[in-house]
C-alpha cells in the first residue's frame, strides 16, 4: 500500500515545524520565568489540562490505529487453508464413491451445482 504524497507532505510539515519549535526553545527564544508559574497558577492548571487532553487524544488516535493494523484481515490462517483443501478432497472423495457406486456402464450425472463457500 502507498501513502499518497499529500500524507507525505503533511507528516514532513509537522516534523519541520516541531524541529524549529524545538530549537527555538533550546536557544531559549521563548522562556517562561518560574515566577509565572507561582504568579498566575490558574493559567498553569489550564496548560496541565491541555496538554492531557491532547495527549489522550493522540493516545486514543494511535490505539484505533494500532488494533486496526493488528485486526485486518490479511488471507486465510495457515489452519483456514488446510481445512479449504480437506474440503476439496472430501468433494473429490464423494465423487469417485458416486463413480464406483453407479458401475462402469452408467451413464455420467450431471455436473452438482457449486456450493457458495
């Protein structure tokens, strides 16, 4: 499966954009004194519950994409494939019992309908 280049763009912008964020915090470009914290906590509250929100989230976002991944479907199990072969040979089994069942001078049947696995 291929990712479309809009995908590829978007994810290349937002790993450009937080590179330069954090740069511009390790160069101390925007500092928040300590004392703002102490000064004003209800902003401080509010920035705890943001980022928790935004962190379940994107928690949340990745577990759908993660069991999604896991649970889709990829083709038959190894055990599905046997028992799909062991069908096949039952069908052929049936066949030549009807065959030694009717005698060599019978006429031939008509072909049984498929059956809709």
């Amino acid at each position: 499966m291929r990712t479309s280049r809009l995908v590829l763009l978007a994810w290349s912008v937002l790993i450009v954009l937080l590179v330069v964020v954090e740069l511009a915090e390790l160069t101390h470009l925007f500092t928040l004194p300590v004392e703002s914290v102490l000064g004003d906590p209800l902003a401080f509250v509010l920035a705890l519950v943001f980022t928790t929100v935004v962190a379940l989230v994107g928690a949340i976002f990745i577990g759908i994409y993660i069991s999604a991944r896991i649970l889709s479907p990829s083709g038959f199990t190894p055990f599905e494939e046997e028992m799909l072969r062991m069908r096949t040979d039952l069908r052929d089994v049936k066949a030549a019992v009807e065959e030694m069942r009717r005698g060599p001078n019978a006429p031939p049947p008509a072909a049984p309908p498929e059956e809709e696995p």
